[in-house]
C-alpha cells in the first residue's frame, strides 16, 4: 500500500555537505541522495573552481521529521550560507523503510 511522506530537498554550498547530513540522520531521517548540482538563483551564479558545484540532497521522512529538519536549517544555516529548501508530499510503497514505522496507509 501507498503511503504518503514527506520529500524534503535542499540545495547548499558543498562545504556544508557533512554537517547537513548529520543533521538529517540526527533527526531520524534513515537515508538520503545526494548529487552534485548548479544553477542560478537571486545569489547569482555560485559553481566556481574554488568552491565546486552545490549539492543536492533528498530524504523522505514523515511530516515531523520534515519539520524539525527545517527549523533547525533555518536556525543555523540561511543567514550565512546559500541555501534553499523545499518540501513536497509524496506517496511511496514500504513506508516502513522511510519512517522506521509504518504510517497510516492510504491509496
């Protein structure tokens, strides 16, 4: 059965890459992926050779897990740094094997 979680992705300068991911597997998340990415935003253009491309991660965790991950980036982490978030709903199979427990099912 389907079941409906969050997908939160952010996108930050690389040198943030192993402090946000322990900040996601401290709130719960039990995994992520994470590629290399570029683009162009109000900060402008920001791959340089110096500081290499973005990164992207994804995590599916429940609306909670979401939530405390948000606050916590906003806390320590968007005066300072170039980084942008956003959350959507998605609907996976195993549940389970995002939340560490099953959520209520829905089709």
């Amino acid at each position: 059965m389907k079941v409906t979680l969050s997908k939160l992705t952010i996108v930050a300068e690389r040198l943030l890459k192993d402090p946000l991911i322990d900040l996601i597997r401290s709130e719960g998340a039990t995994g992520f992926t994470m590629a290399s990415v570029e683009g162009e935003g109000s900060r402008g253009v920001r791959a340089s050779d110096w500081e290499g491309r973005n990164i992207q991660i994804d995590t599916i965790v429940t609306e909670a897990t979401a939530d405390a991950i948000l606050e916590k980036l906003a806390d320590n982490y968007f005066d300072d740094f170039a980084v942008i978030t956003w959350v959507v709903d998605v609907k996976v199979m195993r549940g389970a094997k995002f939340a560490g427990e099953e959520p209520d099912e829905q089709s």
